[in-house]
C-alpha cells in the first residue's frame, strides 16, 4: 500500500444537523480531479468525535462510491476503548476502507504509557481486515504516542505508518528513526509539511489540502525531486493559510475556507461555534494571494 503522495483529511458537511453525503461525495470526487493520493474520512477535521456509528459508516460507504480503486480511502476509527475501536475499525473495513488511522486513546492520560499503546494498537491490527496507521495528534488528545511504542508497533504486519499532527519535527524525526521499513511516517501539519518531507515523511495528511490540493501537491514535488529552494519559497507562501485554517479557525474556519474554494462547505456540528465573521474575507484575500479562483 503506497502512502507517497498527500491526502486530505475531508470534512464532514452538515445540512440541519444531519450528515450531507450527497455534499460529501461532490467534494471528494472534485478533490480527487487532483494527483491526491487518495482522501481520509472520519478524521479530527470530519468531526468524527461528534459523529454516530451509523453515520461513520454511512459516510465510509459514500466515500467508497466515489473514491476509485486506485486511490486509497482511509477512515478514522480511533476510539478511547480497545473493544470499540476493533469494532470500529471492523465497521469501516466492511464499508469500504482500505485502511484505517487510529487515533491515541487519551481519556486516562496518566495511564497511556508505552506498554498501553503498544498493547491497544496491537489488538486493533491483529483483528483489522485492513491495514492500520497510527495517529497521535497531542495538541487534542494531550498525550504523545511514545517513540518506543512506535519503534515496536512498527513491526507488526498489519501496522503500516503513522500520521503525527504536530509541528514537533525532533518528534517526528525520531518516529522516522526508529520505524522498522516500510513503516510509513506522514506529516499532519501544513505550518511544517516541508520540513517534515525533508525529515523523512513519506507524505503528509493536510488540513490544508482540502482547499489547495495542487499546491500542497506541488510542495511534495518540489521536495521530491530536490527542488528545495522552490519548495521552501512555496512553503512559506503557504503558512498564512495553513494557520487561518488550523490553528485561528479551527474545523470550522476550514469549512469556510471549502465554502470560499468552491466546494460545499457548511456548519460545524456543536458544541463547535461558528467561524467568526472575518474568517470568510481573510481567507478569500489570502487564496487571492496565492491566485487560487474563489467562490
């Protein structure tokens, strides 16, 4: 299974509340006009915390439809019990998924040593029907998938990467250290994708390429075939609108951000409050900025 490329983690549009699989399917099959590697579902920016079991696989399913067989379609499926996310994962898998990304579990933070990890990830892949990638994303959770963890999970044959979201490059190059090959580590933040790719990530799931898949796609080629300059000049064209869509707005600055790229965009489900009024004509400025048509 090849993770070279980028993916993007694609929201969840809500009409009234209620899960638009129709707006859901519109969006990947336009992001998929792209060289994108493939798209993930039911991850941290789908708002998969807020969503139900059947709405997970509805949306799993959806994606399958639209997502051709050479592209990957990867779900999330972390949940905080070991039980849950087997089921889980096993759900996703019967949907569609040819692989799942497992978030850390964090509700007893204390008590997630690297013992922990190790055993919760290793009873989720033995039972997976599809390859597993790991995900720690510590600014959420609050805990940090330890390098040990990662060096031993990395042997394991149904364990095949990781998405680290944090801007932690000493972190991410010590997971990129010690991975067994062919453990794939990908970059998950767009303020350090180059950095990342320069640090060993083999691609990247980015928030960012969700609104400008063919720039995010042109830093990866840029860094691929050793055109560095070019890639840090693009890089650093890019870091105004990775921070508006990340960091200030959050998941529903980027569905504002979707909305003003010409996708469907939408509402945030609660408790997510809405984008402030400014979001909309900063981030169209800052795509007019970077010459991508808006909305």
């Amino acid at each position: 299974m090849n993770f070279k490329g980028v993916f993007p983690p694609v929201p969840t549009p809500f009409r009234d509340d209620e899960v638009d699989v129709g707006a859901l399917c519109d969006n990947i099959r336009k992001l998929l006009e792209t060289r994108l590697g493939g798209v993930v579902v039911l991850g941290s920016n789908g708002e998969a915390v807020f969503l139900d079991e059947d709405e997970s696989v509805r949306i799993v399913a959806a994606a399958r439809k639209v997502v051709p067989a050479d592209r990957l379609l990867i779900a999330g499926t972390g949940r905080q019990a070991t039980r849950a996310a087997v089921l889980a994962t096993r759900r996703a898998a019967d949907a569609g998924a040819d692989a799942v990304l497992v978030r850390t579990p964090s509700f007893f933070k204390s008590h997630m040593t690297a013992e922990a990890f190790v055993r919760h990830y290793t009873a989720v892949a033995d039972a997976s029907p599809v390859p597993v990638l790991l995900y720690n994303f510590t600014a959420v959770t609050g805990v940090t998938l330890h390098a040990a963890a990662v060096a031993e999970l990395s042997g394991h044959p149904n364990i095949v990467g990781m998405k680290e979201s944090g801007s932690d490059m000493a972190l991410l190059a010590d997971y990129v250290a010690v991975a067994r090959p062919p453990f794939a580590v990908l970059a998950g933040s767009g303020l350090s994708f180059l950095s990342g790719l320069l640090l060993g990530a083999r691609g990247a799931i980015l928030a960012l390429a969700v609104v400008v898949p063919d720039l995010c796609i042109q830093v990866f080629d840029l860094a691929a075939t050793g055109r560095i300059g070019e890639a840090v000049d693009l890089q650093r064209r890019l870091l105004p609108l990775a921070r508006a869509v990340t960091s200030r707005f959050g998941v529903a600055g980027l569905k504002v951000a979707q909305q003003v790229a010409g996708y469907a965009g939408g509402p945030a489900r609660g408790p997510l409050l809405p984008a402030p009024p400014e979001a909309a004509p900063l981030i169209r400025q800052l795509l007019l900025d970077l010459q991508v048509p808006v909305a």
